[in-house]
C-alpha cells in the first residue's frame, strides 16, 4: 500500500500534502495520551512500527543504497538514532505530567536548538534576529512554566514542561547529525538506519525498566499503530518529502500549527483547557520559533545569492 502511495507522490501539490502532515502530527500527542501503556512502551512500538514500515520502502531498490553508507556515515545515523530515542522517551513522558497544549508548543522549541547547535558545532552564524527570535521563546516558556505551578488539570506540569524542553533538545541533535547526511542517502535508507537504531535504544530502555513487551490490550496496538502511521509517516515523512518541493521556512512555519491542532483535540477528547498564561505564552514561544526560523531561511536564501554572483563572476 505505502509503495504505491510513494510511485503516485508526483502528482500531489505540494501545499496539499502540508497540510495533510500538519493534521498528522497533531494527532500526536492526543493519541499518546489515550494510551495508558508505560510511555517508553508507547515510543517503541511507535519507532519500531515505522520501522517495519520504511525499510521494505527502502529495500525495493535493492540493498545497493544500503551498501553506499560508509562507515563514518552510519555511525552518525546511529547517533541521530539515539538522539531521537530521547526525545520520544522524554517526550512521552512528558505528555504524561502536563497539559497537552504546553507539551505540544514547548517540544516545537527544537529550531532554537538547532540554532544553538549550528552556531556551536558547525560554526553556523547566528544573526539578531535569531537571537531575537530564542529570547521572545524563551519568555513565552517562562510564562508557561509560571502556568504549570498553578494548573489542576496535570500531576506534575513543570517536570513535565522541563522535559518537554529537554525532548525539543533531543530532537534538534538529531537533526543536527543529520543534516549532512541527508544531502548523500536517500530518504528512506536513511530513515530506515536512524529507526532502527532508535529502536535498538528504546528497546533496552523498556528491557531495563522492567516493562513487559506484550501482553497489552487489542486497543493499545491499534494505538501504537496509529502513532506510527499517522504522525509517523503521514506527519514526518511527508515532511521531508515537501521538504524537496517547498523552501524550509514555509514548512517550518506551517508546523507551528500543530500545537494549535493537538490543544483542539485535547480539549475535545480529554476536556483539557489551557490557563491563559498557557496560551499567552505558547503564542509568544510560536512566534519567537517562527522569527527564528524565518530569520534563518532568510540568511540561507542570502549566502546562496552570494555564492551564485561569486560563481557567475570568477566565470
């Protein structure tokens, strides 16, 4: 089914298929709140069922792809891996102890780490406005964490904030060791190393705290499915297939409405409303990602002009 759905990906609009992740990941976190197997469980199966799903996509040309990945290469895919065990472990988590809307906005943080990261890894410039951007996030997670001591409605909503920041730093090192890897291995090869390895991971997690690995009910399966067909792939991997298509800060922007999408849902399925600090501070950590994101792109887009006047002169 999926192989067919990939041969066919060329005659979807780009904008069609955006929105179409978008309402995917936020899906995310309402289902894994409804289930109530233990959170490093629900991220396992999750990985380890997007994993059964990507790699025969992967193997359908052959194990030649897989061969082309050098030594070097695969060793930065497993830790882009094991960095992304993290962030669904810890993010899980942290569905479990705050709201949805603050866990949901808070995990988002990721490009600001990104930034970070960039600028202290990769020697990336970082510009006023991203600075600018990080600063405005970072007081709209303050407030939240101000709403956190005062909610009802969560057990423990600032340890859960606290790790929903931590999954968010989690994620932006998996994108970072990525990054260049993607420029030389195709998607699905790629995300079939990186799933793989972030099973491995969570599967010795779940091993060393004692979980069962089976034994759950018929509904919780259907749950880890829909984790990983929905979110999973109809979310992220839909992603980086616009990603080819649309520039990098329309698709970063856009996915800023999955808080929005997973507080909706939140609200209808678990009756959960945000406090007003809440909300005021998610719309101000939203817009201090989107400053940051467009700030970035803006340079990106800037240094490829340069380079291309700097080619067409020495020309």
């Amino acid at each position: 089914m999926f192989a067919g759905l990939a041969a066919r990906t060329d005659d979807v609009p780009p904008w069609v298929a955006l929105v179409v992740a978008v309402l995917a990941v936020s899906t995310s976190a309402p289902l894994v709140r409804l289930s109530e197997a233990p959170s490093t469980v629900k991220a396992l199966y999750r990985v380890a069922f997007m994993t059964a799903i990507v790699a025969p996509l992967a193997l359908r040309r052959g194990s030649g792809d897989f061969q082309r990945i050098g030594r070097k290469d695969l060793g930065v895919a497993m830790v882009a891996g094991i960095a992304l065990a993290g962030h669904f472990a810890l993010w899980f988590v942290s569905l479990d102890l705050t709201t949805i809307a603050a866990s949901a906005t808070l995990v988002q943080t990721q490009p600001l780490f990104v930034a970070l990261g960039g600028w202290a890894l990769l020697d990336e410039r970082v510009t006023t406005k991203t600075v600018v951007g990080i600063l405005v996030a970072v007081l709209g997670a303050s407030l939240m964490g101000l709403d956190a001591a005062s909610s009802t409605t969560a057990s423990a909503p600032l340890l859960g904030n606290v790790l929903a920041v931590l999954a968010a730093a989690m994620a932006s090192g998996y994108v970072l060791a990525g990054r260049s890897l993607r420029q030389r291995i195709r998607v699905f090869p790629y995300v079939t190393v990186v799933y793989a390895a972030c099973t491995v991971v969570l599967l010795g997690v779940v091993l060393v705290q004692g979980h069962p690995l089976l034994g759950y009910e018929l509904r919780e399966w259907v749950l880890f499915a829909a984790m990983a067909v929905g979110p999973g792939i109809f979310g992220h991997t839909v992603v980086n297939w616009v990603l080819e298509r649309v520039e990098s800060w329309v698709v970063s922007v856009s996915l800023l409405g999955e808080p929005v999408g997973s507080a909706l849902l939140a609200l209808a399925l678990f009756s959960e409303i945000p406090g007003l600090l809440t909300l005021a501070g998610g719309a101000v950590v939203l817009a201090g990602i989107g400053v940051t994101v467009w700030s970035r792109d803006a340079e990106a887009a800037e240094d490829g002009k340069t380079e291309g006047a700097q080619s067409s002169d020495s020309a």
